[in-house]
C-alpha cells in the first residue's frame, strides 16, 4: 500500500521493455499461430525419433542376460515413467503462472497437459505390469513405486474431473492450480521411493551421480524413444492447447477472422 | 541382428505376449489421444464458425 502505482507500472515497463516479445508469445493469438507449425514439426520429430529408438532397441540392442526378451518393454516403459512425472510438474508450472499472474495462456497449456500426463502415467502402469509379470510373476503389487504412480494417475484424472466441473473459467484454473501445485509433492516421491523404501521395482536405470547400468546400445535405443516422446508430449499438448485457445477465444475478433477465411487451412490441425 | 526369422522376433523368446501387449496398447493409446485432440480442434472451429456467422445475421430474422 506505500506505493499504490508500483505494480501497474512495473507490468508496463516490462511490457515496453526487452520482454516484450516474450509477452507476445503468452497471447493466444501469438502462441496460436506460432504453434500452428510447431506442431507438423514435432510430429516429424516424434516419428522420425520413434523409428530410430525402435530400430535400435529391437534389432541392434542385445538380449538382456538376465531377463531376456522381455527386457526390452523398457524402450517405452521408462520413458512413459520419465514424462509422465515432468509432465505434472510442468503442468503444475503454468497452472501456479496462471494463477498467480492471471496469464491466459499459461492456464490453457496446464489444462491442456493433463490428458497427455495421465496418457503416460497409465503406460508407465500398463507396460510397468506387462514387464512385471514375467519377471516378479506378478502383474502388480502394492509396492512403494506402483503405489505412487498410480497415485499420479489418480491426481491427473482429479486435475481434469475438477477443471471440468467448475464452469466459471478462472475459479476452475485456479482450483486446478492448487490441486496439481499440491499434488506435485507426489513426485519426487516417485522419484526417490526405491531408495527410501525396500521395494520389488528396481533402482534407478540411469542416475546424475553414477555410469549408467546397461548396454551402450540399450541406453541409445532408450534415450531416442525418450526423445520421441517429448516430441510427441509437445505436439499433443499444442494440438490441444490450440482446441482450448479456439474455444476460450471463440468470442474474440481474430478467432472470427480465422474462421471466416474460405479455405484457408481454418479446418486444418 | 538378433532375429534369425520373423516369426522369432515375433516370439521373442517366449515373452511375445508380454513386449506386443505392451507396444500394442502404447501403440493404440499414442494415436487415439493425438485423434481426440484434433477433433476437439475442428469442434472448436466449427463453433466459432457458428457464433461469427450468427453475430453477423440480421438478429430477429
């Protein structure tokens, strides 16, 4: 209160400032049209990755001595893992910017990850049982890391049963807001729960601090697919974010102009 | 290469049940979600289209 002008004129500054083309890629019209042909890119990413890593992981990478075949579930088992846990902490990211800076954009992007983080945190779970079963002889326990990320799950699907629920816009971002802030402390849970608890999953496949434990190949064919897979999380992610923009913005000129344009791609992606 | 025909890379050494049932639903999930998101998108389109041409309409017609 000892200075009532500081924060209208801050916002200002920084809007007339370097920032500036920052701020134009947070409006919607601008992150529109931007990813508009972002997202045919990462496609090309995604699948051009998918194919190498798959390549690499099924006809260079060598039979696992002690698992054998089955081993081989980790080229999409451990990626799925890894996004889905950055998945919600990036998610948690722009839902607090949304909340806390009232940004449109940043709110449409939370929303717009969730289905894609719960995608993931169901594969990490389905593949995690397919692995499981022959090699712990059981498709699942309640073990310290299956818990938790079933719990991931659970968190996105009550992230997206609240936003859903409550129609008026900027109370359902900001109830998402806490719910996915809150939750985020499941995750470096996850992440440490085979060193903090006696667990039947095992350690961790690649850490900071060590070399990594497997074969050259198998860590080349696991790190393209990871790739992949991020390619794959940013060009789903865009798409929907794109759908979430046109709908919030339905209202708005640029969105009329877009699509009253005959046949200029409006139906496209 | 570690596959001497195709049916034994589709074997996998006994685990075939277990590597496809895993690749398969990733397989299925990966383009059903990229789907919903794209018709999500036409939907929205198609709304907007709606609305900008009922805000041009005469209003009592």
């Amino acid at each position: 209160m000892t200075s009532p002008s500081a924060t209208p004129n801050t916002a200002a500054a920084a809007g007339k400032g370097g920032r500036l083309r920052f701020f134009n890629f947070a409006a919607p019209m601008r992150f529109y049209a931007i990813t508009g042909w972002l997202v045919p890119l990462c496609w090309v990413v995604a699948i051009g990755f998918a194919i190498a890593g798959l390549y690499v992981g099924f006809f260079v990478a060598p039979t696992d001595a002690t698992q054998g075949e089955s081993y081989r579930i980790i080229y999409i088992h451990v990626p799925a893992a890894w996004m889905s846990m950055m998945l919600y902490l990036v998610m948690a990211f722009w839902a607090g910017i949304g909340w806390a800076f009232n940004a449109r954009m940043a709110s449409i992007v939370a929303r717009a990850i969730a289905p894609t983080g719960a995608m993931f945190a169901f594969l990490a779970l389905w593949t995690g049982a397919f692995w499981g079963k022959p090699t712990w002889g059981t498709w699942w326990v309640w073990d310290a890391r299956l818990t938790t990320t079933l719990i991931l799950l659970f968190l996105y699907l009550g992230y997206i049963a609240l936003v859903n629920a409550i129609d008026d816009q900027r109370r359902s971002d900001q109830a998402g807001a806490l719910l996915a802030l809150v939750g985020s402390i499941n995750v470096p849970i996850i992440y440490f729960s085979v060193q903090w608890w006696n667990t039947l999953h095992q350690g961790a496949t690649i850490s900071m601090t060590a070399a990594p434990k497997m074969a050259n190949t198998m860590l080349t064919g696991m790190l393209l697919m990871t790739v992949a897979c991020w390619a794959y999380a940013f060009a789903t992610v865009f798409m929907r974010a794109r759908a979430i923009t046109i709908e919030r913005e339905s209202r708005n000129a640029w969105v009329g102009k877009l699509v009253s344009q005959p046949a200029q791609g409006g139906q496209k992606t | 290469m570690n596959w001497g025909s195709a049916s034994e890379f589709f074997h996998m050494g006994g685990k075939g049940l277990f590597v496809w049932g895993s690749y398969a639903v990733s397989m299925l999930v990966m383009v059903a979600e990229p789907l919903l998101a794209r018709r999500r998108h036409q939907q929205a389109l198609r709304q907007a289209a709606l609305f900008n041409d009922e805000g041009r309409k005469p209003r009592f017609s």
